[in-house]
C-alpha cells in the first residue's frame, strides 16, 4: 500500500482525519459509504492503477465522509488533491465550501473563462450529439411523466401537429386582440390551456 503521508501532510488536520478513519475501521458499519484512505484521484494522478484493495478502503457514514474530505482539503500536500477533495465536498454536500474555504475572484474568473472556452471550442459537437440523443415523444406521454393530468379535450389538441396548434392558437389570438382583448400572448395562452 502506498504511504498515505506521500499524498497528505501531517498537521493537526491529518491527524483528525485519520482519527475519523480509524475509528470507522475499528466500528464497521454494514453500510456506509466508500471511502479511499488514498484517494483515486491520486492513483489517476500519478498514472498509476487505483488501490481498491480492503486495506485502503473503509465504509463511512455520510456525516464523516463529508467530514474527512473537509479536512483532506486542509491537509493535501498537492493542488491538484486539494482541488479534487474539494470537487467531493461539493457532491457530497450540495456545494458547501469547506471550513472557510472560498475561492478568490481571481480564482472564480478562471473556473469561468475556462468553462466558455470548452464551450465555445465544443460548442457545435456537443449541439449535435444532444440533437442525435433526443427522442420524439408523443405529447401525451410526456404529458403523462410529467404527473400531469390530461383532459380529452387537452389529448385531442396534442395529437394534432404542434405546428397547426401553433397556427390556430395565433389566429384565435389575433381575433381576440380585434375585439379588443387586454391579455398579452403568453397571459392568453396560458388561460386557453387551462381550459
């Protein structure tokens, strides 16, 4: 097993770290969550295959898990450790900083400049593969998932082409307007399919 002070440094926050661990190894839970002593993303690192072996595997509470990867942040000897704890406290906390810990302006601008940049370099590959992946639903189904009750009325409107609904729903919108209707298109459209 590799040493685990190769990857983290020995402070006050290693130490409570650990303690967290040795007592989860010493209290088994029957069901917990996975946690690696040495963390994958150090084995990816490193190019190196990763350690799923008992010995560098211990089940945790999710409590704790968020716990030793707070104090994982604190105690990394490498930036890219530090970043990758970081990345697990947020999917395991709904996006909580940990500790204090808020990335700079600096920082935040970065994280944004590189997200358009992948955007924009990705942007036209990513809009046809999203195209080849969607399937065309028949509208009452969809209405159907969406828990939605649908009326006999609302399911023969459906099953006309939206186009034609489209068209008819713009003409009836143009004869209300010339009789002197006040709702905007989106105030009317939404009263007509409540009907």
């Amino acid at each position: 097993m590799i040493d685990i002070l190769e990857v983290f440094e020995y402070n006050q926050h290693f130490v409570a770290m650990m303690n967290i661990i040795n007592i989860a190894k010493l209290n088994r839970l029957v069901k917990g969550h996975k946690h690696h002593i040495v963390p994958k993303c150090w084995f990816k690192h490193m190019n190196l295959p990763v350690d799923n072996s008992k010995s560098n595997l211990v089940l945790l509470t999710p409590e704790d898990h968020l716990k030793v990867h707070k104090l994982a942040v604190l105690c990394a000897k490498d930036t890219y450790i530090k970043g990758a704890m970081l990345a697990a406290v947020g999917l395991l906390s709904d996006g909580e900083r940990p500790l204090g810990i808020h990335p700079s302006e600096e920082t935040k601008a970065k994280i944004k400049a590189s997200v358009h940049k992948w955007y924009n370099d990705n942007r036209e590959e990513h809009i046809n593969k999203t195209k080849e992946g969607m399937k065309k639903v028949p509208y009452e189904k969809l209405a159907y998932w969406k828990g939605k009750h649908v009326s006999e009325s609302t399911k023969n409107k459906l099953r006309i082409s939206t186009k034609s609904i489209v068209d008819t729903a713009r003409i009836e919108y143009k004869e209300y307007k010339d009789l002197g209707g006040e709702l905007m298109w989106n105030e009317w459209r939404h009263k007509i399919w409540k009907k």
